[in-house]
C-alpha cells in the first residue's frame, strides 16, 4: 500500500442514517493535474478490509457511476430483497 497517499480523505458511501460498522465501501479521490483531470486517481476500499485499496481513475469511476444510474448493473442484483430496477433502465 505504499503507494496510497496518507492523508486520502475517504468518504463512506453509506446511508445517512445507518449505523454500525457496515461494511461499507469508501472512497478517496487523488490529486491530478487539475480539478477534472480525467486520469486522476481514484481509491476504493471497504470498511472490514482498509489495508485492501483499488485503484482507478476518475475517467472510469465517472463512466462505472453513470452505468449504475443507467441500471447497466441492475441484473446483478435482481432478486435480492430490497431492489427496485432503475426506471426506464429497460426502455
């Protein structure tokens, strides 16, 4: 993990109001060569395993974020309890 900046300010993409020690994912995003450099660096990692970090960049991330909203990613989880399809994720 040494090359993971030290003082990343992670994020926790959970609930507003959940509670507990999840596990949940953070994220942390990386310095580039400006505020939308698309090739900045973008770290993944979840609570129950920190020492475990993904990287990307913020060109992929946008382009994964984008997907989830379309429901690109909905069969991955169809059947689980809970889930509603994206609306017109199937048009």
């Amino acid at each position: 993990m040494s090359d993971i900046p030290p003082d990343l300010d992670w994020i926790r993409a959970a609930p507003e109001d959940a509670t507990g020690p999840g596990p949940w994912f953070e994220l942390a995003f990386g310095e580039g060569d400006g505020e939308d450099d698309p090739e900045a660096p973008v770290y993944i990692r979840e609570t129950s395993a920190p020492e475990v970090v993904v990287t990307t960049n913020r060109r992929k991330w946008d382009a994964f974020v984008l997907g989830v909203q379309a429901g690109e990613f909905d069969h991955f989880v169809a059947g689980v309890e809970g889930f509603e399809p994206t609306p017109g994720a199937d048009d």
